[in-house]
C-alpha cells in the first residue's frame, strides 16, 4: 500500500509539473535532472531497505517510462508502435 501511495503521489507530480516537461526551453539532460531530483526522492525516500515485489517493480518502470515519453516529446506505445520501450531507454541515454 505505501509503494501504490508513493506512486500515485509521482503521478500527481508528474502530471502538475507536464508544462515544464513539454514547453520549457532547458535541454533534455536538465529535465532527466530535475526529473530525478523531485520524482526519485519523492518515491524512494525512506525504502532503501524496502523489498520491493515483481508487480511493484513493473509499476515503477511503467512510470519511468511514461516521464522519459513525456520529457522526450514521444507518443505512447499504445499510439507509435515504433517507438518500443528500448528505443525511449536508447534516446534518453540510459
């Protein structure tokens, strides 16, 4: 219940700080920064020793995937089946 919590609280951010991902005039490497800067502390803070379950593991990477999407300008996967998961970890340098 605290990983679901945490998450929808990430959502909520991710969602309210959409403007900055898509209409600012920073480059990609600085929206990964502040991406992890807000996003990752507000998750992971306080679950170092946490042991996280398979299903909870594909819900962050989900989310990982949805801001790497959102801060490279890229349709979703349901949308552009050309643009696979690997591609958006290739273009996001990762």
């Amino acid at each position: 219940t605290e990983i679901n919590r945490r998450l929808s609280e990430a959502m909520f951010t991710m969602e309210r700080l959409d403007t900055f991902w898509r209409h600012s005039n920073c480059n990609i490497a600085t929206k990964m920064q502040v991406a992890r800067a807000v996003l990752a502390t507000k998750l992971f803070y306080g679950l170092e020793s946490a042991q996280l379950g398979e299903g909870a593991i594909r819900r962050l990477e989900t989310l990982q995937l949805k801001l790497f999407r959102k801060i490279l300008k890229m349709k979703t996967l349901y949308v552009d089946r050309e643009n696979t998961n690997n591609e958006v970890y290739r273009k996001a340098n990762i």
